[in-house]
C-alpha cells in the first residue's frame, strides 16, 4: 500500500497540480506534501506548511494574503501574507477541513486565478505558488453535511492521494522504527544494534492509533531506557499504554436518574452531565468524528470543544468512517 501511494505522489509530483493528501493523523501526510515538492520542478523554492487549524478566521485574509500599513490599528507596516513567502514554491495547507465558511470563500476566489489583494491594499497581485492540502477528514461527508464547500474540494482535489495507516503498512514498521532508532542512538551517543526478537514482536502486533507518531514517540523513550546494546519489549512501553475506552455512544442512553435528596446543585450536575453527554455524541456522530467540524456546528471554540469531550470521556475516533 505504502510502495504504491509513493510511487503515485512521484508521478503527480512532476506534474504542477494541487494534490490533496488524505489519512489519519500521524500518518505523515506532511512528509508526502515536501517529498511532493523536493521531487517537483519547485524544491530550490520555498516550501511554505500552513495549519489551518490555527488561523483566526477574523484575520484570515490577513495571514494568507498579508496587508498594507494603516489597514487596521495595529498595520504599522506592510506586511507580507503566506502566499506571498511561498512565491513561487509550495503552499501546504494542513487540516484544511478546519477551515471557517469565510475562510473556505476566501481560499476559493485565490485558487480560481490565483490573484489577492492584501487587506487595505489598492493593486491586485498574481501569485506562482502550488498549492498542496491535506486531511484526516472525509470531506465528502462535509460537503453532504454543508460543512465544506463543494467547488473547494473540487479546486483542490485534482490528485488524491491517500496514506495508509500503520497497522496496515506491515514491514514498513521494522524499517520506521530502526530509522527512529538510530536517529535518536545518535543524538544520544548510545551504541544500540537494534531490536530483540520480543521487541519485534510487539512492533507487529501493536495497533498504532497515533501512527507513525506514535512508533516515532515509543522508539524515542525505548533509546532513553535501553542500555543492553538492544531495544527490549519492556523498554517500548506498548503493554502499559491505557486501555481503548468503552464505546460511549453505546452507553449515553444508559439514563442515572439523580439522587434529589443531595440537594438541587446536584441533581442539576447529574443532568448536565447526562446532557453533554448526549449531545456531544449526536455532534461527533453527524461530524463522524471530526472535532474542528463539531466545533463549527456546535457554534464554540475547538479548545472548549475538546476539554469537555475530553471530561465525559467520549472518543471522536470512535465516531469516524471512511
């Protein structure tokens, strides 16, 4: 699977086309995005990476397009945008399922001529960037939902590429995790042949929810612990990592009538909590797991958002398909 999506990103790679690169996170959709630019006509240019997930949608115009000084109180300069610092390279928009309704319009009018004006600007300016993107996110389900706008998704994917998960990458976990190993046995000054036999054992049979992150994380620990000349099962940790939680959709309509001898604060928090409960399971079900998009629908902040699915103990990746 993997040999395949790389050998498909070198052909589009030559090719000066947007590519969207879809999978789940960790899986290192932003080493495809700069394998695609060093392997394109643009890698002596620059390679600009964007988290869509952290721009402000009241200054998102602003961050990509840049402005002219006095076009707000704090303009005391001109200021050049992000497409701008990417001339003539890459632009890669990471999470760009996150995106606002505005910043989606915004994105949208640059992609059809790739022309912008930067706020408080008079001259229209032409852009040579390419513009890259990538997602955990099924957007088609988006678009169903009028999260994410159709003509968007078309502008942007002219070539997908998808990037397989961990789990399903075989033994391209040996080879990731000796690539980790010596990297950090360098930076370490440590002297480590490998990986034992019930080491390798564990690297095969482990999951991997956090994908290539997460291997990359438990190598690093394993090099700090080690001190045998080879990584041992013990020392990557996996077999002390918290159980999966239970499927919380399932137990929602599990109701706990509260105990209004406690006094009404409590049996006010009882309902609160069977409330978030529900409702944020209905949020993550119509988002299929997406908690940027919740966000979104749910009209709050993706921080908020995230602190209280984290307290009623729901899991958004047991919300998402496809």
């Amino acid at each position: 699977m993997i040999r395949h999506a790389v050998a498909t990103l070198e052909r589009f790679a030559e090719c000066d086309i947007p590519i969207l690169i879809y999978g789940e996170t960790g899986t290192g959709k932003e080493l495809f995005a700069r394998t695609a630019h060093y392997n394109s006509e643009r890698l002596k240019e620059p390679f600009i990476p964007v988290n869509c997930g952290a721009l402000h949608d009241s200054l998102i115009e602003s961050e990509l397009f840049g402005h002219c000084r006095g076009a707000f109180t704090d303009a005391k300069r001109d200021q050049p945008g992000l497409v701008a610092l990417a001339e003539k390279g890459t632009l890669f928009l990471d999470e760009i399922d996150t995106l606002s309704a505005r910043a989606q319009v915004a994105l949208l009018r640059f992609l059809q001529d790739q022309q912008y004006r930067p706020v408080g600007g008079a001259n229209v300016l032409t852009a040579d960037v390419r513009v890259l993107a990538a997602t955990n996110a099924n957007l088609d389900h988006l678009v169903d939902q009028g999260l994410f706008r159709q003509d968007l998704k078309f502008r942007i994917d002219v070539a997908a590429i998808g990037v397989p998960p961990l789990r399903n990458r075989g033994p391209d976990r040996l080879l990731l995790a000796e690539h980790f190993l010596k990297r950090f046995a360098s930076r370490y000054g440590k002297r480590l042949s490998g990986f034992g036999s019930t080491a390798k054992d564990e690297l095969y049979a482990h999951n991997w929810p956090g994908n290539v992150r997460e291997l990359e994380n438990a190598v690093h620990r394993a090099v700090i612990l080690a001190d045998k000349g080879k990584v041992e099962r013990l020392e990557l940790g996996l077999e002390h990592q918290e159980p999966a939680r239970p499927n919380m959709d399932m137990a929602i309509n599990i109701v706990t009538k509260p105990d209004f001898r406690e006094g009404m604060k409590a049996a006010r928090a009882c309902y609160l909590r069977q409330f978030e409960r529900e409702y944020l399971s209905w949020l993550l079900r119509k988002t299929h797991g997406n908690v940027s998009a919740a966000a979104r629908v749910a009209q709050t902040e993706r921080r908020h958002l995230g602190r209280v699915i984290k307290r009623t103990g729901l899991s958004p990746d047991s919300f998402r398909t496809g």
